[in-house]
C-alpha cells in the first residue's frame, strides 16, 4: 500500500513551497503531454463530452422518452398497492441516471465552441425543461406519491424525505388546486414571467447618459478616460451603466459629478416601478393561491429560513447590532469630505468615494503589485494542497480524459486515508476571448490596480462559445441504489488569462478569492454522499447551499494560507509578505458596517413589499433608507425599485439569503479554523457532517451538530470590528 502511494502520480501530497513548485511544475507539464495522448472514458462517468449537434438532440429525445415510460408506469400503480419499490424508486433513479445526461445536452450551450452545438444545445434545453415541467404537473404521479404518504411503508428517513419533496413540489406547481384556480396559477405565473423579462429588458435597453468635462472628471485614471466615447463638443459621455458608474463614483473627486452621476443613474427606467408594482401585486395572489399568507412566506418556505418572519427577525437584529459601527465609519467619511469639501452635506453618492479614500489612506495596497504574486497555477496548486490538508482528499490529474477543449482538465478526487475515489471535476479556466475582447480585458485590468476589486461589467463581447462568469456546474449527482454509489462529477468554468509568451497567467486578488469560493463548490458537491441524486451536493437549499464556498474565503485573508498560494511570478519561491497579508485582513472588514448596512436595506425593501399588501414603494424607500443607513438621506429624486432586477427576477423575496450565508460561514469558521486553519479534524468532520450531508436533513439541524450548538451572529459581528 504504501508503494502504491508513492507511485501514484501527479496525486497533491506534499508539503511546504518546494512541494507547491513541483506541483505547479507538474500542472504545466501535463498541459504539453496532453496533447499527445489517446483520450480516453472516464471510469464512474456519465457525462458525455464533445456530443455533435445531432447527438445532442437524439439524446434529449431518448431522456424525455424514457422520463415518460417511467412517470407512466409509476401513475399505474394503483392507490393501494403504492410501495418504496414501485413508485419512489424508480422516480430516485430515473433521477439519478439522467441528470448527468441532460446535463451533457446543456452545458454545451455555454463552452462549445461551434455554433451549431450551442443552437442545438439550447433547443434540447428548451425542450427538457418543457418535459420535466409537465412532469412536475401531473395529476396521476401525484396522487400515487401523495398516497404513500399515508401508508409510510416502512420508509427510510431519505426516502421519507425524497417523499415529502415530491409532494411539496407537486403542490407548489398548483397540482392539487381545482381546474379554474390550475388556469388561475397558469395566467398568473405567465403574467409574472413576461412583466419580469420586461423590467430586465427595460434595464438593458436603456441607453441613458451624462456628458462631462475633463475637469468634471478629475481623478478618473487617463486609460478609463481615453475608453469614453467623445460627444459632438469634445466632452466625455458617461453611460448610466455600471461599468462606468462605479469609477466615477469611486474615483471622480469632484462631488457635483458625483451627485449628478448618482441621482441619473438612481432614476433609470422610472416604468419599471409601475412593473415592479404589478408583480408585487401578482405574487401575492399566487402565493394566497397556493396557501400562503404572502409571496414572501411562499418564497421562504422550502428555505432554511422558513418564514418571512424570521428573515425580518434575523435582518433587523443583525442592522441593530451594527448601528454603532456603521454611525462611527459615517462620522469619519463625513469629517474627511469637510476637509477635502467644505461645509458640503455628506450623501448617499459620497460613500463608496470616500471609503476608497480612507481604505487608501490605512493601507496603502496596491493591487497591481500584489497580482504578480498570484500565478494562477500556483494558485491551483495552493487550493488543492490546503484541501488535501483540510479534508483528507487527493487530487489527481486525469491526463487523457476526452475533454471539449485542449485547455480543459479532468481531475479525479480520492480520500486520502481509504484512497477510495469520491468524484471528478473538470476546470475551464482560460479565457477563449478574441482580439477585440483582449484590447478591452486590459483596460479592466489597469482598472483594478486602482479598485483593489472586479467591475460588474455589462458588456456584450465574442466569447467563442464561453460563459462569461465563473462558476460551478454539477454534471452528475451522487446517489445510492443497491449499495452500489454514483460518484459526483463538477465543472468549474472561469475566464482567468493564460500563460502567453512566457509570461505567466496572473490572477487579480479578487479573483484569486473568487476562486477560492467556486472551489468550495466544487468540494462540497464532490464530497457529497446522499442517498438520492435531487439532495446532492448543489441541489441544496439556497440559503444553506453558499454557505461551505463562503467559508473557504478566509483561506484568502490567513497569512499561513496565503502564503502557501503565493508567489512572485519571476520567482515563485518568494511569497507574499507577511505585512501584506495582515493588511490585506484588515482592508478586508475595513468600513464594512455601513456597506453592509445597505445590504440589509436592499434586503429590508424586498422582504417588506413581499410580505405586505398595497406598499407605496416610493415612500418605503425615502423613509427605510435614512432609518438603517443610521440617518444618512437617501437622494432626492431617486428611485432605486426602478432599477434593482434582483426584485424583478431570480430574488424576489430572498435578497437576504447572501448575508444569511455569511453570517453561518463566518460562525463556523471562528469556532472551528479562527485558531487553528488548518484543523484537520475538523475539516474531516466538516466534510462529514456538513458537506456529505446533502440536503435530506434540515440544514439547522446539521448545523447544529457540526457546530455542538445553534448557529450565532456574534462571530460573523466581531469580524466587523
């Protein structure tokens, strides 16, 4: 056995910085020797890779056929012979079976590189959703579920709650509601979609602008200005986007453009309140249509909140508890801007202004320096060897795994104590952009050696055929059937740059954190270990499924962590200094009671007009903001609800979920890793109780016994101060 451990190659078990230079040593060997080798299936897989167009839909078609046969059959059975055997079953595993394949027909449609595949890709989704849709709709399946409710038949605790799933599902789909309120949900739901997609299209369709002067726009760096557009008289047009907003915002020292930048941009798209308005409205007639008191209680229920009464209770004792803080941090922003300004007011379009300044002022960091510590093998390197030690698991290139593109790896996760396999994830990483893509990716980054963080651009770039945006795709679930385990399959998809010319792939800070984040992802859909596929690892409560991705951050501000990650790039042997790391812990809590403060307020808004009827939304907005901003006006003639999509589409009623997550993460790390980051115990029994979990039992509840107590604020309120 210990031969074998030695002899398994590329596996991350090593020790200190020479270690992690022949790990990074060895990642980018692979990439060369890759490209010479037979590719090859991957044991424990499903997911199918490189499918043609033509694949594509013949295999969407062979998933809704047989989805049918099953849902047929198990309507069949009759009411009194209902059973484990011939209804959960065979719902469990057609489950299990066909999300690996109907995720080999979708993701395609976000990192193929042929167009053909991604139309194609599309339609086969359009086409699955329509089915599995239907599924969740029908009568017949229900009443055969529901039935076995009642006569429980010896049911597991996983089974009962996969039952109980089913059914709460069925029901919230309007399943068990007469004919005339099933075309009541119908109109509603169709109504509430398209007035959604309307308030979106109205933000993104919206051209609004601002001209100013060189001398309006002092402070702004030369490159930003010189991407402006110039107007007929030679001034610099601003568009209301946030691409350019937050420069301005940020950067400009002249609080007149600010002011003017801040109150257009707070205006935009002035319909969409009486949209927004309409959807309120039309929410609260679906949720009393479905039982519910109001949208948000609808909302919350299948959360681990369970009520919008507790959201209210959580967000105003978590905005109380910061009052002090959030008040000191305003009295020194509004003593720095007398000083700079005058007897000036201090407003709501001076804060993030001043706060830059003041972060500037203590810290003195500069992100552009820091960036050529971050090769992003190293990186790669340093996350895996901090998991190998955290949790016990052991990575593991797959070096001829058929991959979509030569960039692309397979790795394969084993535990380190049983060298047992426990799953795979591929890494996209590198951008694909083109030229005009690359000209305009190297103004961002010139950008964020003066912001320390990355832009919300809105552009619309060719890609060829990649997803923007870094994020985690489960391919395959874990489950069980028969004693016999279907391991997990991820995807993590980035848009970092690649090593050109000798010149390593070098990560911004923020973007080394946000790795760190979607790697937590990765682990905990890879470390699930449930019994059913519709509770493993991402399929989990929203506010409960952030929460392991949010805990990995801190790795990114512990000097012992970040070391271990770091590197310059002409000498990867010398780290980030010790200093730096310490400054950059700090920087990170700096001023962050008033940023949270509006945080809450956003989430204050959404929570109220979703629990309440008839809610002057304008007149909620002038009063609720100077009451949790600690005084601090909210700007004449302005109108967020205009332009805050997260109440349109995606959030509506749950905006509080993000704090929700961070407040548990920030607990569990204080009490666990604070001293001791890296605690293999208990990161082992991290991985245990909360990360193979799954989402059978309720997320307090493992919680709880992960942590030996109820979960509290009071850790995640100390790292404020």
């Amino acid at each position: 056995m210990a031969k074998q451990k030695r002899d398994r190659k590329n596996l991350i078990a090593l020790t200190g910085a020479a270690a992690l230079v022949a790990i990074a040593v060895n990642f980018a060997i692979s990439a060369i020797n890759k490209k010479h080798q037979k590719k090859r299936d991957v044991p424990g897989s499903k997911v199918r890779v490189n499918l043609s167009a033509s694949e594509i839909f013949k295999l969407a078609e062979s998933i809704i056929n047989k989805s049918k046969q099953v849902h047929d059959a198990v309507a069949s059975v009759a009411l009194d012979k209902v059973g484990y055997v011939n209804v959960i079953l065979p719902l469990a595993e057609l489950e299990a079976q066909q999300f690996p394949l109907i995720q080999s027909c979708v993701f395609p449609k976000w990192l193929s590189s042929s167009e053909d595949v991604r139309k194609a890709s599309a339609e086969a989704e359009r086409k699955i959703d329509a089915h599995i849709s239907i599924c969740r709709k029908r009568e017949d399946v229900y009443r055969v579920v529901k039935a076995l409710t009642v006569t429980g038949d010896g049911l597991s605790v996983d089974a009962k709650s996969f039952t109980r799933f089913l059914v709460r599902e069925f029901e919230r789909n309007g399943v068990n509601l007469t004919l005339s309120k099933k075309e009541e949900l119908q109109r509603l739901t169709t109504n509430i979609d398209e007035l959604s997609m309307q308030y979106i299209r109205n933000l993104d369709d919206d051209c609004s602008f601002l001209l100013f002067t060189d001398v309006d726009l002092d402070g702004l760096p030369p490159e930003f200005l010189k991407s402006l557009e110039r107007y007929g008289d030679g001034n610099r047009k601003i568009i209301l986007r946030s691409h350019q907003v937050s420069p301005v915002l940020e950067l400009c020292k002249v609080g007149s453009t600010r002011r003017a930048v801040a109150i257009s941009y707070g205006r935009r798209c002035e319909a969409n309140v009486t949209i927004l308005e309409q959807l309120i409205q039309l929410r609260h007639k679906l949720a009393r249509l479905l039982g519910f008191a109001n949208y948000a209680d609808y909302a919350t229920d299948d959360r681990m909140a369970k009520s919008s009464s507790k959201v209210f209770e959580f967000l105003e004792s978590l905005s109380a508890s910061l009052n002090d803080l959030a008040s000191r941090e305003l009295s020194m922003l509004k003593a720095l801007k007398k000083k700079e300004e005058g007897e000036s007011p201090f407003g709501m379009e001076d804060l993030a202004y001043y706060v830059k300044r003041i972060k500037d002022q203590q810290f003195h960091i500069n992100f552009g320096v820091i960036r050529q510590y971050f090769p992003i093998i190293l990186v790669l390197s340093g996350i895996f060897k901090i998991c190998q030690d955290l949790f016990g698991l052991g990575f593991k290139e797959v070096e001829n795994a058929v991959v979509w593109h030569p960039d692309v790896q397979l790795f394969s996760v084993s535990d380190l104590s049983s060298e047992e396999l426990v799953g795979y994830f591929y890494l996209d990483l590198y951008s694909r952009l083109s030229q005009l893509d690359y000209s305009f990716s190297v103004l961002m980054c010139l950008l964020y050696q003066l912001y320390g963080r990355t832009l919300k651009i809105c552009y619309n770039l060719n890609r060829v055929g990649k997803y923007a945006h870094t994020c985690v795709i489960a391919l395959q679930n874990s489950s069980l059937n028969n004693g016999s385990r279907q391991i997990p399959v991820a995807l993590l998809v980035s848009q970092f740059e690649k090593e050109v010319d000798g010149h390593p792939g070098l990560l911004q800070f923020s973007e080394v954190v946000n790795l760190f984040h979607e790697f937590g992802h990765v682990v905990h859909h890879i470390c699930s270990c449930t019994s059913f596929s519709k509770f493993s690892g991402l399929s989990l409560d929203p506010d409960f499924v952030e929460i392991p991705a949010l805990l990995m951050e801190n790795w990114c501000y512990e000097s012992l962590s970040l070391r271990l990650i770091s590197g310059f790039h002409q000498d990867i042997t010398k780290p980030i200094k010790d200093d730096l790391c310490k400054s950059l812990k700090k920087w990170r809590c700096s001023f962050s009671a008033l940023k949270l403060k509006q945080e809450i307020f956003y989430c204050l808004f959404d929570q109220i007009i979703h629990s309440t009827e008839n809610v002057d939304i304008i007149g909620l907005f002038q009063h609720l903001y100077p009451k949790v901003m600690v005084g601090l006006p909210l700007l004449r003639g302005i109108n967020p609800a205009s332009c805050f999509p997260r109440t349109a589409i995606g959030y509506e009623a749950t905006c509080y979920s993000h704090i929700w997550s961070e407040v548990f993460a920030a607990d569990i790390f204080a009490l666990k890793f604070h001293d001791d980051i890296f605690n293999l115990q208990a990161g082992l029994q991290f991985r245990k109780k909360v990360l193979a979990a799954g989402g059978g039992k309720d997320p307090l509840e493992i919680l709880s016994d992960f942590l030996g107590r109820e979960p509290s604020i009071q850790a995640f309120l100390d790292k404020q101060s």
